[in-house]
C-alpha cells in the first residue's frame, strides 16, 4: 500500500477500492460523500489554501482503503472554510463628522448686549485719563518751557524799546516804537526785575495780573504805579506752575536788594518785612513794592507777600488804571474762559473721531500722522484755557 496526501482542489485520489481517480480542477467541488478538499464533503470554495494546511497528528489521518498511515507518514489536512450558511461580517464604515458648533448668540438678560457699550465707555474713561495725565504734565512741566519761550521773547522786544526810549511808563503808554499814547496792552513788557537773592535775574514784568497775563512771567497790577514811581507797586508772581518764578520768595530776609529798570531808569528796593495774607504788614512808608505769590505749591488758600521799601529817588508818575478786573485780584481765576474750554474740548472730540473713522477706513499710520499734530494743537489750546481756570498765583 503506497502512502497518499489529499491536497485541496486538483490533487489525485483514491477510493475504498484502491481505484484512482483523475485529479479535477481548482475551481470545480468534489461531489458530496466523497474525499475532497474539505471534511464531509463540504465544498472547498474555491481551492487550497496554503494557510489552511495543518499537519496531522500520527495515527489519526485518513489512508486509503480505511487503513491506517504508519506513524511515520504525514498527511495534510486542509481546514475546512467558514460555512457557507454564515452571514458575512459587516463591513466598518467611518462614523460622520460632526458638524461644527454653532456660534450661540448671547441670552436675553445675559450682559451680552451691552458689551460694545461697556467697550465704548472703557475707551472713553481711557482717553479721559490720557488727558488729565497730560494736562498735568503740562503744568508741571510744558508750561515753564511755555514761559521760558515767552520771556526770551519779551525781553528782546523791552530791551529794544528802552534803547528807543518808548517803553511804557504808565497804563496810557507810551507804547510801541512809535510812542503812541493809549492804554497800555495787558500782555505788553514794562519791567525788568532782578532779586539776586534767590536767583531772578533779568525777569520780565508784563502789565497784567490776569491768569492769561501772567503765564508769560510776573505781572504789574494796573492799578498801582510802576516801579520807582510813588505809592505801593504790586507785582504778583506764580509758584508752582508756568516757570515758578515767585517759587523762592519765602526764602528772601530783610535787607535783601531788589532792583526794577524801566523807562525811567533803574529803581532799587529794601526788603522790609514778610508775610502770609492772614497777617497785615504795617509799613508807614509811602513808597514801597509788594512782591506777591502763593502760599503753597499745593492748593493754596491764601497768598504771601513781602513788602520792599524804596531806597533809590522817586520817579514822576503819570497815573494809575482806575479800576481792575476781578481776574487782575490775588488767587483770582479768569471765568471767562470756560466757554472757550468747552469748544476746544469738543474740537477735540471731534478730531478724535475724524481721526477713528480713517483709521478704520484709510491707512491706520496715515491717519495717525494727519491727525496727532492738530490734535496737539487742539489739546495745548485747552491747556492753556484749562490753565487760567485756575488761581493767578499758583
């Protein structure tokens, strides 16, 4: 008896009898109850597969004739494949993507709307700030360089006209190069003050004690002569802002030299005494010059004076203003600017808003470089109005 291996498919075999059968094709099944490709007949669907072969364990295959394969002969087995009655697996598709959220508009009574106003007031409460931080700066610092500008300015304009000898000597002039006699312009030069003592040198003295005058230096009330002349000469000066040029007046002792040059040549004073507007200075000489600033450079509620008497001869007078404006008063303020300070504030606005709008529209740096110099314009003028809302001496 010859050994035998049942391959799948179109491999020879033999029945009981030992009779062999021709080998059939891969693709065609066996006929049931007889030895093919699989166990009981069941077709092999479709050939051998060389991953379904298994060799079989001695003593168990089949042989041919129903005798047994000797322990040393191995048959391959082919395992059967799934039956044809089971159902195929289902096939795994891809779970769908989920659509995106939807943005979910904020709820009534949530807050929501109110945000671009929130923003706005945010913006608002911003600007603001920047502008009061600025209006600070100015006073404690861009106002002196203001006034330092403005007595270079003025002092050439006096020193050319006591050369002409037309500076004015009185609220009627005369005044210009021209000599033309009419009332003095408050603003105009009349003075040049010098206090060694505690660093003046070469002031100059305007006509005017209103907060608008004095922001160019020291200013003459009109209703008193001018220095050298007799009677009480009144000259107020600040203390904090626009150059602080009355800022060291505390610091002056009697006997400390005060000397004025105007029209009429130079006039030297003496200081006498010193002190604050809650005490009297009683002085029984009829000439002498009362230097005047603020108590403090915070916010001052009276004023300090030192009272200088006139130690050089006396000067003619032509006359004093007969009346004065309430802002020409110690610690006055000009009220009325406030109107004017409305309409720079509203320029400003304005300007901020032209200046937003092309910036969303236009270029953003063009914007910027046509609207940052007007609005610097705009706010120095407020400034400068803000400024004489305030007392004349501080």
């Amino acid at each position: 008896m010859t050994d035998a291996r049942r391959l799948g498919g179109g491999a020879a075999g033999a029945d009981g009898d030992g009779a062999a059968h021709p080998s059939r094709p891969a693709a065609e099944a066996a006929p049931p109850g007889e030895p093919g490709t699989g166990f009981n007949g069941d077709p092999a669907g479709g050939g051998d597969r060389a991953a379904g072969l298994s060799p079989a364990v001695s003593g168990e295959g089949l042989a041919t004739g129903g005798a047994q394969v000797p322990a040393s002969g191995a048959v391959a087995v082919a395992e059967a494949p799934p039956s044809a009655g089971m159902a195929p697996a289902p096939e795994k598709r891809p779970a769908p993507a989920s659509p995106a959220p939807a943005r979910q508009e904020p709820r009534p009574g949530s807050g929501g709307q109110w945000r671009p106003w929130l923003r706005g007031s945010a913006i608002g409460l911003l600007l603001l700030a920047v502008v009061v931080l600025g209006f600070i700066g100015y006073l404690y610092g861009l106002s002196g360089v203001q006034e330092a500008r403005s007595q270079a300015i003025l002092y050439t304009q006096l020193q050319l006209e006591l050369a002409n000898q037309v500076a004015p000597l009185g609220p009627y002039g005369p005044n210009g190069l021209n000599g033309t006699r009419g009332p003095t312009p408050l603003g105009s030069p009349v003075a040049i003050l010098n206090i060694p003592s505690i660093g003046i040198h070469d002031m100059v003295v305007v006509q005017g004690t209103t907060p608008q005058n004095m922001m160019a230096g020291p200013g003459h009330r009109p209703d008193s002569p001018l220095p050298g002349q007799p009677g009480v000469v009144q000259i107020y000066g600040r203390r904090a802002t626009f150059g602080g040029s009355f800022s060291h007046l505390g610091e002056l002792r009697p006997g400390d030299t005060i000397t004025a040059i105007t029209g009429q040549g130079t006039s030297t004073y003496t200081v006498g005494a010193a002190a604050f507007s809650d005490k009297i200075i009683e002085d029984p000489a009829p000439n002498r010059m009362l230097l005047l600033t603020a108590s403090s450079a915070g916010i001052p509620s009276y004023y300090y004076q030192v009272d200088a008497d006139l130690t050089s001869s006396v000067r003619p007078s032509p006359g004093v203003a007969r009346v004065v404006y309430a802002s020409e008063l110690p610690l006055a303020n000009d009220s009325s600017t406030l109107a004017m300070t409305m309409v720079w504030s509203l320029a400003l606005a304005l300007v901020a808003a032209i200046g937003t709008v092309a910036a969303s529209r236009w270029s953003r740096w063009a914007a910027y470089l046509a609207m940052v110099p007007l609005a610097m314009a705009v706010l120095w003028n407020l400034y400068e109005n803000l400024a004489a809302l305030l007392p004349n001496l501080y």
